[in-house]
C-alpha cells in the first residue's frame, strides 16, 4: 500500500505537463451587454420606471412631511 503511495507523486514528477491547467481568462462587458440587448433594454427601462415612481412617492411624502412641520410650527407658536 505505501508502495502506491510512493509512486503517484513519482508519477507527477516524471510528467509535469499533466498538472499544468489549461484556462482560458475572459472578461465580459455587462454594461455593454445590457444596453445593446433586448432583453437588456427591457430591464434597464422597468428599472427606470420603477425608479421614476419611487421618486415620485418619495417627494410626495417629503411634501407632506414639510406641511406637517409648518402645520406643528404654527400650533407651537399659538
């Protein structure tokens, strides 16, 4: 049994070439690829719609907010 043991890495030793990987590195565009695609088009404008009505909510409450203050301010000072 230790004679296998011996012999494997003896193996890797005489033939180097099999531990050496052959990969290949590659890079992909994502900002590329989402705004000359279809489908890519699709998501980025239902982001942006969804964006856009986020916004919308958010300076609504904001002026409602503003509105309570000044309605509080008012109180206090009478």
């Amino acid at each position: 049994m230790k004679k296998y043991f011996l012999f494997i890495p003896f193996i890797f030793l005489l033939f180097p070439n099999i531990l050496i990987a052959n990969t290949n590195i590659v890079f992909i565009d994502m900002d590329k690829i989402m705004s000359t695609s279809i489908a890519g088009k699709s998501i980025l404008n239902q982001l942006n719609d969804i964006n856009e009505k986020r916004l919308k909510d958010l300076e609504k409450i904001a002026k409602d907010l503003k509105n309570k203050e000044k309605n509080l301010l008012l109180k206090k000072i009478f």
